[in-house]
C-alpha cells in the first residue's frame, strides 16, 4: 500500500483525487470547511465505482450507517488497531463492505427486528445536515460561521438549529448550546 495524496479538506481532496488517481479514498468526518459525509456524497458522484473507506474518532453508532448511505463501503474507528485498519482497506478494496463486529451485529439486529437506526440515542432523530450543525454549534461555532463552511444561509442554518431543538426536546438555545458542547467535549479524540 501507498499513499499517493493528503489533503486537510474536501476541495483539496476532489483536486487530489482527480490528479492521483487512488485506489481507495480513506476519509475522517473531520475535516476544515466542509463536514467529510458531504465529501463522501462528493466522491460517489464524481467517481461512483471509486471504494471509500471512513476513518474516524465519531461515534460509530451515529455515524457508520450514515457514510454507508452517503455512499461509503467502510466506517473504522480510529481507536481500533491498525491490524483491523488494513482489514477493512483490503476488504474495501475487493468489494465488501467494512464495519466493526459489533456494528454489524447491530445493523443486522436492526434489519431483522425492524428496529429504527441507533434508537438508543437521541441524536440518532437526528438528519446528517442537523447532526453536523449540532456538532459545529457544540465546537462554539456561531449561525454565520456555520453557513459560511457548509454553504449555506444563516436562515437555513437557523432552521436547522431549531429542528434540532425539537427534535432533542429542548427549550432554548442556551440548552441545546450546553448539550452540544457536552457532547462534543466527551466524544473521543
């Protein structure tokens, strides 16, 4: 294996891929500007058959279906081992899809049982639009600096931030502001 190009945000790594060609594209959620599910969306419409790996320290139970759906084939946590890293870009590569044993026994479990996705959580209600802006609001980002990274209005950022509040049964600003920073204070690094 060889990485044939870095990049710190979305618009780096569409010029990269576009000039090195890759193999397999391995992305983290995190990434400056734009939220990495948004480039994952990118990539699969640009390069339908090019297999995406998600590599990320966000919660696998949030996040996993969702790159999936995006158009990922992989979700791997950054605290697992490397041993299970390469795993998954090898199985990626041939064609399967890589997740955690314990996701897969849950999306399985899920599928059979005609459950609802990560009904555990309440974030789980949310949209990926509004899960991100929940994110960047717990990271202290203000309504402006919200739509300026994800390219949109503060009015749709402020629809967003109050569909979010419903859905989470909150009451204020100030209680969605403290849990979101909560929440993003105790996620892993």
């Amino acid at each position: 294996m060889m990485v044939c190009a870095l990049a710190e945000n979305a618009d780096q790594a569409l010029e990269s891929i576009e000039s090195a060609d890759p193999d397999i594209v391995v992305t983290d959620l995190s990434l400056s500007g734009r939220p990495g599910i948004e480039l994952v969306k990118d990539i699969r419409n640009a390069w339908p058959s090019l297999p995406i790996l998600v590599l990320s320290i966000h919660d696998e139970d949030l996040w996993a279906e969702r790159v999936l759906r995006a158009g990922a084939q992989g979700y791997v946590m950054k605290a697992h081992a490397t041993e299970k890293v390469i795993e998954a870009i090898r199985k990626v590569l041939a064609g399967g899809v890589w997740l955690s044993d314990s996701m897969n026994a849950s999306l399985l479990g899920r599928l059979t049982h005609g459950r609802n996705a990560a009904s555990g959580t309440p974030l789980a209600k949310l949209s990926d639009r509004e899960l991100e802006i929940f994110q960047m609001i717990g990271r202290g980002l203000s309504v402006k600096e919200i739509a300026a990274q994800l390219f949109l209005s503060s009015k749709t950022v402020e629809v967003h931030r109050e569909h979010v509040k419903e859905k989470l049964g909150m009451r204020s600003s100030a209680e969605l502001l403290r849990y979101a920073v909560t929440y993003t204070l105790e996620e892993p690094r």
